[in-house]
C-alpha cells in the first residue's frame, strides 16, 4: 500500500514536472507577425520592452549590485546586459557562468527580464571581445585583411574555425541559459554580437575572402534582391565590397544563432552601427553591418535572426524619424536596444512606440558606472538626464496592453513637442484634435517635454497617455458636426486588458485639459452634437 503510495507520488510529481516544462515551452518568448502588424509575447503576453542598457563594462556582480535600485527608479521592465565570450570561456573549450548565472538570479528576484547581448567574434566593428586564446593566435583564428593585405582587429568572417568556436560557445550560452532558466524566461532575447561588421576596411581582403569575392553572387541572394547573375563587382558595382562582407558577416551569424536557437529557441536579432550621418563609406562605419543600405541582404542570407535592430543617438527628430521608417518594415519590426537619453529622447521614445510599432526601446548606460567606477556608495541615485525616460517608463506601464494592440494599425499616433512646433492637429476617425504644447505656465518652458499617445479605441472612443499637452476635440471638419462633449475622462492604469479606474477628471481639469507634468492615462468618451441649425433642418425633414 506504502509502495503503491509512493509510485503514485512520484509519478504524480514527474507529471507536475512535465506540465510546467510544457507550459513553460509553450510560452516561450516569441516575436509573431499577425494581421500585418509585429507584436512580441512574453508569457503569451504581448510585452513592450521598457528597457535600459548597461555600459559595457558593467555587467559584472561588483556593478549589478549596486544597480537594481536605480533599475527600479527608471520602471524599465527589461535591462539589456553584455555576456563576454572572454570570460565566458578562459580557454577553449573550459566554460565559467558564474556572472551570467549572477546576473540571470539578481535580475530574476528584482523583478526584471534580461536581453543579453553576445559580446563575441563583432563588438563594434571589431572583435575586442573574443578570448585572448582566440586573438592570440591569429593562424588558428585569422583575421580580416586590409586591401593592403594587413591583419586588422577583426576576426575573419570566411574562417570556419572562427565560426565553429564562436559558434561552440554560444550554443553553450544558450543550453546554460535554458539550463537554469527556461521554467522563468528572465532571458527573453539574444542579441547575436554587437554592431557587427568591419572597421578600417570595407571588405576582408583575406585570399579566401578575395577568392569569394570574385565568384558569383549566390542564386538565392541575387533572387531575393532582384539582381541578374554575376559576380559581386557585376552585381552590387560601387557597393560590392560592403555587399560582400554583409553576407559573409550575416551568414557567420545566422549560423551561430541557428544553432543557439536549435538548443533553445529564443528571439534573436543583430544591431546596427548605422551609417547615416557619417561620410558613408564602409570601414569608417562597420562595413557590412545592418546598415540601411545592407538590409535586403540581411534579411535574405540571416533567416534567424528575428529583427535587425536600430541603435540610434541622433538628437535630431528628422533624423531619428527617418531611421525609424528605415527599420520599421513589414518583414522586420522596429526595437531600439541603444539610444541617447535627456528630453530628445524621452520624446523620441513615444514617435517609435506611437508611429512606428517599435516593439522596444532603451537608453544605452543608465547604470552607475559611467558616473564615477570608484564610486563606492551603495545607493546611487538615477541620473537626472534619465527624468524624462524613467517618466515614460512609469507611464507607459500602465497602459502596455492597449499599445500593444494599437501598434502597427493607423489608430495609435505619437505627436511630440518639438522646436518651434507649439500644436500639432490630428485629423482622426470622426475628430479633429488639437494638442497644444508649453501649457500649463509652470512647466519649465526651457524644455520640451509635451509628449503624447493617442489612441482611438472605438468611434467616440480615445486614449490619451502622456505629459504636459493640452487636448481639445472637434467633430472632423466637415462632418454634419459641430461640438464635442465629454461624456467622461478617467484617469487610471491598465492591469492587462482591464481598465481601472483611480479618478474621473471633469471641471476644471476638464476646463484645462491638459495632460500634466507626471503624466496621465486617459480614458475618453466623447459625443459628437449636430449643430441646432442642423438639428431643425433634420426635424424638418423628419415631419
Ligand atoms: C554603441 C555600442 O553598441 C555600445 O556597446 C557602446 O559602445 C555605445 N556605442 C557607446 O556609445
């Protein structure tokens, strides 16, 4: 009886086992593309990453420590951390996952997920990353070659041996990964590398390189781009060596992340060092990255990878705009893993998320760190340059669930306040609505910080989510309209899909309405109302 007690037990307990491991799987994070619009799911949720990027030297204990505090000020819900293929692997084939196992539990118990980017064979162009095992031994583990026939700082992209040991540590990132997190998804995202591509050159210059460089393009890349048959110089003319070395480069790490994938299956993607802005010639920007130029490329030769990402620290809204449009494509969704901080951004944040579906955003070096390295104190406060994105971040967590399923559709709109832009007006379904900027009189006038989300949620319906705007509808114009009342306005937050409700606004906050300095959601009903000319005219009719 004893016996059969215990067997039942235990094999009660296996299937417990089981059942979470299948619901754990079965909720692995996972980018979709449905109705024509890209939405990541955390938990079978779709999940905004709020994130923050630590410096590059920081995800070590003696930092992290000291940083979940300042993490938790910010209300990011994701921090974007290096692993480094130095540490991780001291000699070939001898792995050390104490910090990653560190840095995976204190971000677990603090309440965050993680993006890890994979410092490996490309950390901006270059390959400072790799073990010294590796860039010592430059017969083993060659290096891309200069036209003049020069080892440069950049590990070769056409060796299998650098391949296969990039490759060998990353799958056992992974399974490690898989190993102590797969039943919590801390981890929701790799980043594979990091702004790849060669600096100083445009192209490897290496025999074998050289060698590939003069044979035919492949089929499937000459398909995929429209292209007639020919070698690079035929095919790509000016743009050859940088066309060649993206796909060397993009192939080197779709097989990495292949096979990362293949031991556990987590969304992977690569950043780009853009290109815009800099004299445009590859090798003064890595040469063969994502750039703009090089996308078709990628998405033809790098089929898992998810999404080619957009680091950007352009203060400029034009410029920040046009990259935005640039990756924000029907086969890649737009995530920001590296920005600049400060009011431009804070901004620019809401264009990304409002305008051009991005599925993430994040400030790069928002940890201790940059501030002073010998700083001992334990608490150190947040940046005052991170106010406005820690806003943000408060804000927007509110309200993830209702983004989430406006993004990518043309009812969600960002209007910010930019230089000499004091209104904006938005011609929407049924409404005209004019946000206006630098009101009330004790926002800081010296600084731009009217930011809004605007969502219509049904005919008479709306969202606002946002900071120091003043709002006001108008039946569209033309429309057999001419007033809008407010039927009602609640302030509140969202717990997924439901609304709750902390205030109902009306009086003089109705007589104002204006988003204020700490933000609010908004939850708006409207009625349109015929003019009385019209109305008479109608009973008239009806008679
Ligand atoms: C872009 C890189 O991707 C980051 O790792 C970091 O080096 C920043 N630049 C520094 O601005």
């Amino acid at each position: 009886m004893m016996v059969n007690l215990r067997i039942n037990l235990t094999i009660f307990l296996l299937l417990i086992g089981l059942a979470s491991q299948v619901i754990a799987q079965k909720h692995l994070p996972v980018l979709k593309k449905e109705d024509g619009k890209h939405t990541f799911y955390v938990d079978g949720k779709p999940f905004l990453i709020l994130g923050a990027q630590l410096w590059n030297s920081s995800a070590w204990p003696s930092v992290t420590d000291k940083f979940w505090d300042q993490a938790k000020e910010l209300g990011c819900n994701t921090i974007e951390a290096p692993i480094y293929w130095q540490n991780i692997e001291p000699s070939p084939g001898e792995f050390n996952f104490k910090e990653l196992d560190h840095l995976i539990l204190s971000a677990r118990e603090s309440g965050f997920r993680l993006v890890l980017l994979w410092f490996g064979s490309y950390k901006n162009g270059r390959s400072q990353y790799a073990p010294p095992w590796v860039l010592e031994n430059t017969e083993k583990y060659p290096r891309m070659k200069n036209a003049a026939g020069n080892d440069i700082y950049v590990l070769s992209a056409v060796s299998e041996t650098n391949l296969e040991a990039d490759k060998h540590a990353f799958v056992e990132v992974m399974k490690h990964i898989r190993e102590i997190d797969k039943d919590h998804q801390t981890v929701i995202m790799m980043q594979v590398e990091n702004e790849p591509g060669s600096m100083w050159t445009d192209r490897d210059y290496s025999d074998k390189a050289n060698e590939l460089f003069n044979s035919h393009v492949p089929q499937f890349i000459l398909k995929k781009l429209d292209k007639e048959d020919g070698t690079w110089e035929q095919a790509f003319g000016i743009d050859a060596p940088e066309a060649f070395n993206a796909w060397c480069i993009s192939g080197y790490i779709d097989e990495i992340a292949e096979a990362g994938r293949k031991v556990y299956n987590l969304p992977m993607y690569a950043n780009v060092w853009i290109r815009e802005n800099a004299f445009e010639r590859p090798g003064e920007y890595p040469s063969g990255g994502p750039t703009s130029n090089m996308i078709p490329i990628w998405k033809a030769n790098a089929p898992n990878l998810d999404l080619l990402a957009l680091d950007v620290y352009h203060g400029n809204v034009n410029i920040f705009n046009d990259l935005c449009e640039k990756y924000n494509r029907s086969d890649n969704a737009l995530f920001i893993p590296e920005m600049g901080n400060g009011d431009n951004f804070a901004r620019f944040q809401f264009y990304a998320i409002g305008n051009y579906g991005a599925i993430g955003v994040a400030p790069y070096g928002i940890d201790p760190f940059h501030r002073d390295p010998r700083d001992l104190r334990d608490q150190i406060k947040l940046d005052k340059k991170f106010d406005g994105i820690a806003k943000n971040y408060n804000l927007l967590s509110k309200a993830i669930y209702p983004i989430s399923q406006l993004q990518g559709t043309d009812k969600l709109k960002a209007v910010g306040e930019e230089e000499g832009m004091s209104e904006k007006l938005l011609r929407l379904e049924n409404y005209d609505l004019l946000l206006s900027f630098g009101y009330p009189t004790y926002k800081d006038r010296n600084r731009r910080t009217g930011r809004v989300l605007v969502g219509q949620t049904g005919e008479d319906e709306f969202l606002l989510i946002g900071f120091d705007t003043k709002f006001e509808f108008r039946p569209s114009f033309g429309s057999p309209y001419n007033n809008v009342e407010f039927v009602l306005v609640e302030e509140g937050y969202f717990e997924g899909e439901k609304f709750v409700r902390e205030r109902i606004w009306n009086g003089d906050a109705l007589y104002h309405s204006t988003l204020p300095p700490e933000g609010a959601v908004l939850k708006i009903k409207l009625r349109r109302v015929e003019s009385s000319e019209q109305r008479k005219e109608k009973a008239n009719f009806d008679k």
